[in-house]
C-alpha cells in the first residue's frame, strides 16, 4: 500500500511591488531672460524690464571675463516717449563697450561721428551698420543713426577686429 504523501500547500502568491517613481531633476536653466547678458543677477531684472518697456529690439553683450556693467552709467532707459531709448556701458580695464538703442538722438548728423565710414558691419543680427573709426583705438558702428530705430555700439580701447566681433555677437534680450 502506497503511502499517502500530504498535499501540496498553496505558497504565498508574490504582491506587486511599486517600482520607484522617477523624480525630475531640475533643469539648468538661466534664471533669466537675460541671463546671457554680462551683468550681475542684479542687472538682470533691469534687462528684462528694459526689453519689455522699449518698442525696439533691445540687445546686450555678452563679453569675457573682466568685463562689467559701469557703475555710472550702467543701464539707463526711458521708455515715457515711444519707441525709447536704451544705454550701456560695460568695461575692462581702460576698454569700454558702450550701447546705445532706440531713439537715444535723433538728429543724424550729430548722432553720427565726424568723418567718413571705413567699412559695415552688423549689429547683431542687423546687417550693413556704418562702421568708423573715431580715433586711434576708437571705433563705433551705427545703424540707422537719428532715427527713433537707431542702434550705435562705441568702443574705446578696443581693436577694430574686436569691436566687430562684439557687435555681431550682440544678442537681443526676449519681450516675454
């Protein structure tokens, strides 16, 4: 005679574990519309509002490292006549970088320096801007000069093939 053998007991049936949540990461991204212009994050809000109040494009450098926003001036707009204006000056050492946007003069031949063009050049992604030279390590490049639209970058103790580079690496500041 066979031996009963004892039934087989039911084993635990496994229970669905939860598989971990993916958590998001925060992303590194600028803090500020603005955060690619040189500037301290104080500035930046001033960028911002800048290029909110102004009807124009409003653009900014982004330069290396010594380079800064000038106590005085700095950043100075007046957006109480439309379309405003817009200045900045940045400096390195005795090099200065100096911004001027929107209807900042609006007689031409005082906005303009004296003397004859030596070449364009863009201002950002504005083509064709008159590029001078206004003294021996002076040089400036104007667009639509006297016009409520117009654009001037200075620079003072900057080679010319420097100040063309900063020009056209000149980016505008989003409206949003």
């Amino acid at each position: 005679m066979a031996t009963p053998s004892a039934a087989p007991t039911a084993s635990a049936v496994p229970t669905a574990t939860p598989a971990a949540s993916a958590t998001v990461a925060p992303s590194a991204g600028p803090t500020s519309a603005a955060a690619f212009c040189t500037g301290t994050a104080n500035n930046q809000p001033v960028f911002v509002t800048t290029a909110k109040m102004l009807k124009g494009a409003v653009y900014c450098a982004t330069l290396g490292k010594g380079w800064s926003v000038t106590k005085v001036p700095g950043w100075t707009y007046d957006a109480t006549k439309s379309p405003g204006w817009m200045k900045v000056k940045y400096q390195a050492g005795s090099a200065t970088i100096e911004l001027d946007e929107g209807a900042f003069c609006l007689t031409p031949t005082v906005c303009s320096p004296l003397g004859g063009s030596i070449g364009t050049a863009n201002f950002g992604n504005i083509t064709g801007g008159t590029l001078f030279q206004t003294a021996a390590t002076d040089f400036s490049i104007y667009v639509s000069p006297g016009t409520k639209n117009a654009y001037d970058i200075l620079g003072h103790n900057v080679s010319q093939a420097n100040l063309v580079s900063i020009a056209a690496a000149l980016k505008v500041i989003p409206k949003s």
